[in-house]
C-alpha cells in the first residue's frame, strides 16, 4: 500500500532484462522501490532519469508499470525473534511464521573503524582434523572452501556450523538447490539447534538477482547479535560464486565496461566488503565475534578465475577438498589448504607440540607423495619412501578424512603415533624436547 | 566560494551542477540527508557545466538537487609534530579519534593534537635568508628531530624578522615572523597544509640512489639490495608471503620513519600492526617501533574513493620528513588496490578501457607516483631520502597484467615472490633469478659497498646467483634423466645451490635471532657459502652428496638460528670445519 508520503509514479521509459528506468524527482540513491508490486532498488539517478534494478527479473513489467518509492534503503528488522527462523531475500519469512518485529536497520551499512577491532585468538574447534590441526580456524577469522561443484562441502559445512562452539549460525544460502535447502534445513531440525540457527535462503528457483541481498541480510543479523547482543556469531555463506555471477548480470545489464572473466571491475571491493564483516570486538565493546565461513566453487579446479582470485587475495586463507584415492574418501587437502590466522592459537590455545606435529606430519606426507611421482614414473623406492607411502595412507584415513570428528589433543596423540609407527625420531624433524616428552615408545 | 546541485548518482560518481568556477582534484562537500552530512569529494572531471565528483563516503540517501560546496583547495594534508605513532584513515582522519565502533560518514576530524606542548629549538636567526622548506627550528617527535620549516606553499626569498626563544609551544603558536621582498609579514605556526597530488620539490637535486639500505632479509640485501631512496616491488599472488616479508621490512630497515600504507587490504593484518608495533622494539634504536611508525589505514572495506587518497596522503607525509633530512621508508600494500580504485572510477565515467579495463594512463599514473621517491640533497647541503616498496596483487598470479607491468617499468628493484616456493615453504619466497636490483649494476652503488664492505662483495654476488641458475638446470636435468642418469658432479653442482638457497636466501621471519640478519653477518655467511661452493669434495655416489650436503645445511641453518659469535654458533662453525674437512678435496 502506497503511504501518504510516497510518490508514485507510472511512466516508464526503458526496460532492460534486470533494470527499468523512469522519470522521477526527489529520490535517494540505494532508495528502495516497487515496480508493480516488484521490489527494485535505484542504482543510477542522471537529472530527472532513475534507474532501477529490479531483483525479481523484470518479465512481464509494463512501460505504465506503477512505482512506488520506499524513501530507505533495504533493511531487516533486527531481535532475537530471527532466531530458528527462515527468510527469504527481502527478509520475509517463508518458514509460514509470523513477521519478526524489532529495531529496523539498514543492510551493508559502514565498516567497522579498524582501531576498535581486536586481533583474533579464539580458536573454533570443528572436530574435523584436516581442519582443526592443519588449518586451525579463529573467531572473526573469514575463510572459504575453494571446492569443484560435485563437492560436498554443503555436508562439511553444516557439520562445522554444528560443532562450533558458537552462539548464532547464520546460513546465507545463495542460489541452493532446493534439495541442498532441504539438507540444511533437516539438519539443523534434527541436530535439536534450530533455535540457535538464522537462515536467509536464496534458492535456485528464486530469481538470481535477489542473491545480491542475501550476505547483507546475513550479515546485518550477524551484526546484531554480535554487537549488540555480544554473542559469537558463525556466518555461512553458500555459494559467493554465484553471488558473483549475479554481480556480473546486473553490471552486465547497466552497460559497465567488464574487466577479467566478464566480471565487473568492482569485484574486489564488492566481495571484501561482504568478508570484511568479519571481526572480533575487544571485551570493552561486548567481544561479540562474526566469522564467517563461504563457498566459492570453482570452474575445473581453476583458481585464477576472477572469483577465487579475488576472494583468495581478501580471505584468510582458503580450505580445499579432495577424493583421496588411496583411502577413497574425501579429505581436507594439506597442501593448498591455509589457515593465516592458525599461528594465533595453535600451540598457545592448543597443546604446545601443535605447530611442530601438523608441519612434520605434512612434510612427511609430502614426502609420500614425492614417493608416489617417482612410483608412478617407473623408479626403485627405498625403505624410506615405502614407510611414507604406509604413513600417507593411514594419516588421511584417521587425521586428513572429512568424516574425522576428534579434539585436538587425540588429533596430536595420533599423529604422535603414526611417527612413532612408521619412523624413527631423527626422521620426523621436530625438537628433541618434544620428542623426548611425546614420543609413544 | 563555487556552489552547485547535484545532478546525477551512479554509485561514488556525482554529477554537479555548478554556478562559478572550479578546478580539476577541487574538494567539495555535499550535503546528504535530513542532518545535511557534508561527504567529502573530489573533482575528477569538468565537461561543460557538468563537473564529476568521486565521493570518499557512501553516497546512500543522496539526491537530485542536494547542495554542494566547494572549497577551493585540493585534497590536502596537514603536516607538523605528532604525526608519527598515528593511525589515520586515507584522508588522513585520525582513527582513534572517531568515537563509534562503525566508521560514520562524514565524520572528519583534526589530525593533530593542538593543544600539546612541544619543546621547540630555534635554528634560524633573525636577519636569515630563507625559502620554503628552510629550517626554522626543531622538535623532539619521538626522538626524531622534526624540524620546522618554511611551508613548501610559499614562493620566493624571506628575512625572518623574529623568531622565537627555545620553549615549549603548541603547534598552531607563531613560531617565526619572516618577512617577503615587499616588506610583508608572514606568520609561521608549526602545521602547514600541502596538497597530497602534488610532490613536494623544495630540494636541490636528487641523485642516483646509491647507499645500501640495510633490511636485515639476506635476500633483499644480500642478493638484490635495494637503496635508500630507491623504489623496489613486490609482486606475487595470495598465499605466498608478501605481507609477512612487509612487516619483516618494516620492521628491520634501517630508517627513520616508516610508514605503512595500507591501501585495500585486510583489515585483520592492520590489527595486526596495531597490535604488535606498539610492543616491538625497534632494532636499531632499542625503543617501540610505533615510534616511529605512521600508519594510514584505508582498508579493503573502506570507501574505494579514498584508497585512491591514501597512497598519496602517504607519500606526501614521507616527503615532508624526507625534508626534515630524515631518512623515510614508505610500504604500500597493495597497489593493485589502488589501480583498481582508479579503474573503478575510469568504468563509472565510462571512459575508453585500456587492458583488463584498466584506464589509458595507468602506467602513466603509477610511473609518477614511484618518481616521488627518491634521494635528494636537500637546499640546506644535508640529506633525506623515501625509498618506496609497493606490493603488487597480481591477477591469478599472472604477471603479464597492467599493473605489474607498468610497475616494472619503473620500480628499480623487483621481488619476485613465486608460488612453487612458496608451497615448498622455502621463504621468503623471492624467486633468487627472476628477481633483480638494478642498483647492484650502479657504479655509485659500487663504489660505496666496496667502502662498506669490500670491493670484492659484488663479484661475490653474482657469483652467488650463477650458482643458483646453473642449479636449477641441473635439477630439470635430473627431473627428466633421474638421479643415476647424470654424473656425481651435477649433484654436487645442485647441492651447492641448495646450500645457498637454504642458508642465504631462506630465512625464518618468526625466529627471533633468524629474523634480522645485520650485514656484518650476510658478510660472514656469504663467504662461508662461497667457500663451501668453490671447493671440491670425494664422492662414490649421489646418495653420499645428498646427504653430506644436508648435513652441511643442517649446520649452518643451526648457525642461522644462533646469536652471532656465540658459544653455539662457533661450536657449530667447529662442526662444520670438521664435516668439511672429511671430504674436501685440498687444492
């Protein structure tokens, strides 16, 4: 229903496949709109001209469509009713509950000033020690899966957001399956956390634009609760590729210049953006935390594509999977897997052999797979390289493998004993302290 | 003053109206919202009546007919004591200043304390002949001699006709009265302003940088130094260092003031800065190395407009201690950031794109921006210099991409960081060939390393960097023939190489005594390894060369990772010369 203070206006003068544009005064740039009952958003205001992106797609607009403007900018309604609820991109619900009530606050609003930030040490236990020992994660830390579409990551996903120890998961679903949905969705239901859980889905039956909203929607929920209610906030998002597509439609559609793989040329800031939401607050601000975990698939395993490249230069590092072949199951790569903020906690929150185990377990598997190129190029193998080869295996079936769910301390005694195993203490490179304190005889 | 109405909005691009003149890079504030913020903006563009502004702030809320004001001066910078330790913003707000937890638009704030006391010093007496730039006195910022001068705005020759006795006086006092060839008075104060855009030129000349500026990285300064004064870059893509080689530079170089731009990256690595710089020590002077450090912050998730800014504010306020006779380093990461604000702002003007949509002058851009630095003899006979150190954040880690190209161009030293060495934790990871310094070829550079060191350093150098390329062709050989296919030789060739790599180039940024490696010890380590290289040992067979020369490695690392001289670095010299000793051949 159009208020008293809103105008409405009905000509229409153009009509691309994701914006419109219409003669019209007295409007603010970001300013929400209505086209025919379709929400838009004005992107571009040259003297009397607006142009609007229209989220929903613009099938089916008429040039005496009726716009309505909404004099805001897109926002939520922010209290602790979000919580076990689920939204679509608007933030309406669409779990057949009732509208949440509370504060309105605009999404994508300011940065924090990095001054009031603080350096993060928490460290977020997720029971899967390709990831808890090799690439540790830390509250307020932003890190995503780099991960081929056939992945599950979604499945690693959910079992990380139930393991951590956190207040509020926030799962910004972006183009999802509507299978995937559902997955998530059982979940949560039948992991008993619904309560703890806010959801803003986008799924692939749903317009692709609308996307666009969905990490400031996530994200201004996450803000909420960790800054106002100081909890410690777990973000998911899935999948910021297509996010980035959904960019590159609209700029696409408003005629902008495209730089590398068709991408608008803001691609970096757009992305840094959404992942610089990430932050821990000191104890004087509340020491509320937002972390945020994504997806980024790739095409063929290419990472110099526009998408990771970018998210790779803004993220924390980056998580891989891989189908290990060995032991048939998918494993959290050692490699190419990084954790940057891991040296903040390993050996300081974790047992103090931390560092030096994960580093010498990796050497060592790289050493199998040296091994493994020299086998598979028709070379004799010595005793050492074949005791690798038996350490690789067990070491990505019992430590690397997705379906591991340890503490870090069993996670250490393993791999204690998997050295002790497969070799001798002179091979494994670690500090005679150490050995001499952890070394299973 | 100009007025005019806003026009148009495409995102941080307004279109403005205006009823009198302005000019190209004028500041205008634009007033937004029922509260009418004033949002900062620059003129980028005249066509007609139309004049372009890019916005620092976010532009939500904006409309057709908000007010805008123009100030009639550039984007400028305000300069006097209190600048070091300080953490600003791109357009030089103090951070710490700003009261919320968010950063809100068009909050803008004073950069310096004016109500300090500062003890100042005269230099100048009255009767004294002076220009801009001349020294009028002298502060103690941080134990820098911060000297107050001229402002580098004022044109001509003046008397200074009174001057003030030593005392402790604010920054905004009338230090000096001097007097133009008319016969008018001029108060100075200890802040003057300086338009970021434009260098600052009050010196006599600027020379060829030539004196080593010493980093303590072994493979900076050992294999391709960079000079003061001198411009270097480092390009490499995500995951391969280049923040952690920063921080080591910014850390251990030998300068007077550092300043880090942060120009578009992570917001948790300048937290980092902020958290560790105050408790640091720095390793020349022994007090907190955020003494002196000035940060500008302009993070990935602050307003594109003014990461443009920050590199400027930046180098303007190196420029203003290089005056000062100081010596300033200036790190800037990264300029990728920077070279895609401008292409974000050349699309939205929708100006012809030149390769990966970057603007035509990008090259043209970045080659004026290296030239600020620089070594120069200032008016007064004495010496200041800013050496600058951009990082590049190639695209896909491709190197053939504008930015990394147009840097190339003009930058003198090049840090090649490679991923393959990086992933086998061979840091820093500075690819030994495809990295150069072209000051190692300067005659001047020459001259004076053989004063600093010895004149056979150089020679010794190269060397160093024939073994590494003879290296690494015969480790492709023996990719393709396998170990046995080629002679005994090649693998002790190789290992010499490796030697090298692991002792000289490879250095731990996060051990203590590893960390800064001081010349008089790269000296050492360097003619140990030359000496291990020219010697001939006794093998039978490759597997005796393999794990000899671990060995030899394994016990100069240990040396690496030793104080100087100590009991254990000499005991492991021992060792060496023993295990040398074994299989050296004696000439």
């Amino acid at each position: 229903m159009a208020k008293a203070f809103q105008k409405i206006f009905t000509e229409i003068t153009a009509i691309t496949k994701a914006t419109c544009s219409l003669k019209a005064e007295g409007v603010g740039n970001d300013e929400l709109a209505t086209v025919n009952g379709k929400l838009a958003q004005v992107v571009k205001i040259m003297g009397d001209e607006v142009t609007l992106q229209v989220f929903q797609g613009t099938e089916g607009i008429p040039t005496n469509a009726e716009v309505v403007f909404l004099g805001k900018a897109p926002s939520l309604k922010v209290s602790d009713q979000l919580a076990g609820r689920f939204f679509n991109a608007y933030g309406d619900p669409i779990d057949g509950g009732p509208a949440v009530e509370g504060e309105e606050v605009e999404i994508g609003g300011p940065s924090v000033n990095p001054v009031r930030r603080k350096q993060p040490s928490e460290l977020i236990a997720t029971g899967i020690a390709g990831i808890d020992l090799n690439n540790t994660l830390v509250s307020g830390q932003k890190i995503p899966f780099f991960a081929d579409p056939d992945q599950p990551y979604n499945q690693v996903m959910a079992n990380v957001a139930l393991r951590a120890q956190v207040d509020k998961i926030i799962l910004g679903g972006m183009g999802l399956t509507n299978d995937d949905y559902l997955y998530f969705k059982n979940v949560f239901a039948n992991a008993g956390v619904l309560d703890r859980i806010v959801s803003f889905v986008n799924t692939t039956e749903n317009p692709a634009v609308e996307r666009l909203l969905i990490p400031d929607m996530a994200l201004a929920a996450a803000e909420y609760f960790a800054v106002q209610k100081h909890q410690k906030v777990l973000v998911l998002l899935t999948d910021m590729t297509l996010y980035a597509d959904a960019l590159a439609i609209v700029s696409n559609r408003m005629d902008q210049i495209p730089s590398k793989d068709s991408m608008p040329g803001s691609l970096y800031s757009d992305l840094a953006k959404i992942y610089e939401k990430a932050v821990q607050f000191p104890e004087e601000a509340g020491g509320g935390s937002i972390t945020i975990i994504a997806v980024t698939t790739l095409s063929g395993g290419d990472i110099t594509h526009a998408i990771p490249d970018n998210t790779g230069y803004i993220t924390e590092g980056q998580l891989y999977l891989r189908r290990d072949s060995d032991i048939g199951k998918v494993i959290v790569d050692p490699f190419r897997s990084l954790s940057r903020l891991k040296q903040l906690v390993s050996g300081k929150k974790t047992r103090e052999d931390h560092p030096q185990v994960m580093n010498a377990a990796v050497r060592l598997y790289a050493d199998a797979a040296n091994a493994k190129t020299k086998l598979e190029n028709g070379f004799d193998l010595t005793d050492y390289d074949n005791r690798c080869l038996d350490f690789a295996k067990e070491y990505s079936n019992r430590i690397l493998a997705i379906d591991v769910n340890i503490n870090t301390t069993e996670m250490l005694d393993i791999a204690w004993e998997l050295f002790a195993t497969y070799f001798k203490p002179e091979e494994v490179n670690i500090k005679q302290a150490l050995v001499d304190k952890y070394w299973k005889k | 003053m100009t007025q005019g109405k806003v026009k148009g909005i495409i995102a941080n691009l307004v279109t403005v109206a205006v009823d009198g003149p302005v000019s190209q890079n004028e500041i205008a504030y634009i007033s937004v919202g029922a509260n009418a913020t004033k949002l900062m903006a620059e003129v980028i563009k005249v066509t007609g009546e139309n004049v372009y502004v890019q916005v620092f702030e976010s532009t939500r809320g904006l409309k057709v007919g908000d007010n805008v004001e123009f100030t009639g001066h550039m984007l400028e910078v305000t300069l006097g004591p209190g600048l070091l330790s300080r953490n600003y913003d791109g357009l030089q707000n103090d951070l710490d200043k700003l009261t919320g937890v968010f950063l809100q638009r068009g909050e803008y704030n004073f950069p310096l304390d004016k109500e300090k006391l500062w003890k100042f010093e005269p230099i100048a007496k009255v009767g004294d002949k002076v220009e801009a730039a001349a020294w009028l006195g002298e502060v103690d910022e941080n134990h820098q001699p911060h000297k107050i001068m001229v402002p580098f705005v004022m044109e001509g020759t003046y008397t200074v006709k009174s001057i003030v006795a030593a005392g402790e006086y604010k920054i905004e006092d009338t230090i000096a009265v001097i007097t133009d060839e008319e016969g008018n008075d001029h108060n100075i104060t200890m802040v003057q302003k300086w338009p970021v855009k434009k260098a600052i030129l009050a010196y006599k000349s600027k020379p060829r940088p030539f004196k080593l500026l010493e980093t303590g990285v072994r493979t900076i300064d050992t294999a391709n130094p960079i000079c003061e004064g001198g411009t270097g870059f480092i390009p490499g893509p995500f995951g391969t260092g280049k923040t952690v080689l920063q921080h080591a530079i910014s850390k251990q170089a030998e300068a007077d003031i550092v300043i880090i731009a942060a120009c578009g990256e992570r917001a948790n690595e300048v937290v980092e800065t902020f958290t560790e710089f105050p408790e640091l020590d720095d390793p020349h002077t022994g007090r907190k190395l955020m003494e002196r450090t000035i940060i500008i912050a302009n993070t990935s998730n602050m307003p594109v407009a003014s990461r443009e800014a920050s590199v400027y504010t930046s180098m303007t306020i190196a420029e203003y201690y290089r005056s000062m006779g100081l010596r300033v380093l200036l790190m800037a990461d990264s300029t990728s950031r920077w070279a895609q604000a401008l292409r974000e702002m050349s699309n939205r003007m929708e100006e012809l794109p030149g390769q990966d949509a970057f603007p035509m002058d990008l090259s043209a851009i970045i080659g004026a921006f290296y030239a600020r630095a620089g070594y120069v003899y200032l008016n007064n006979g004495k010496i200041g210099s800013v050496t600058f150190l951009g990082t590049v954040s190639p695209a896909g880690g491709n190197l053939k991409e504008p930015v990394t190209e147009g840097t190339k161009k003009v930058a003198r030293c090049f840090y090649a960081l490679e991923q393959a060495r990086a992933d086998h934790k061979r840091y820093p990871a500075v690819n030994p060939i495809d990295s150069y310094s072209k000051y190692i070829e300067y005659p001047e550079f020459a001259e004076y390393i053989s004063g600093l060191i010895d004149d056979k350093w150089i020679g010794q150098v190269n060397e160093m960097k024939t073994y590494l390329q003879r290296g690494k062709e015969i480790q492709e050989q023996i990719n393709i023939l396998g170990d046995d296919g080629v002679p005994v030789d090649y693998h002790e060739e190789f290992w010499k190489s490796e030697v090298i790599d692991f002792v000289i180039l490879q250095q731990d940024a996060f051990d203590k005594i590893d960390a800064v490696c001081p010349l008089e010890r790269q000296r050492y380590m360097l003619d140990l390894v030359m000496g291990i290289c020219h010697s001939d040992y006794n093998f039978d067979n490759f597997l005796d060369v393999i794990d000899y020369f671990k060995r030899i490695i394994n016990l100069c690392k240990q040396m690496n990772y030793s104080e100087f001289h100590s009991e254990d670095f000499e005991n492991y010299q021992k060792k060496l010369n023993e295990l040398l000793a074994e299989k050296q051949i004696k000439a």
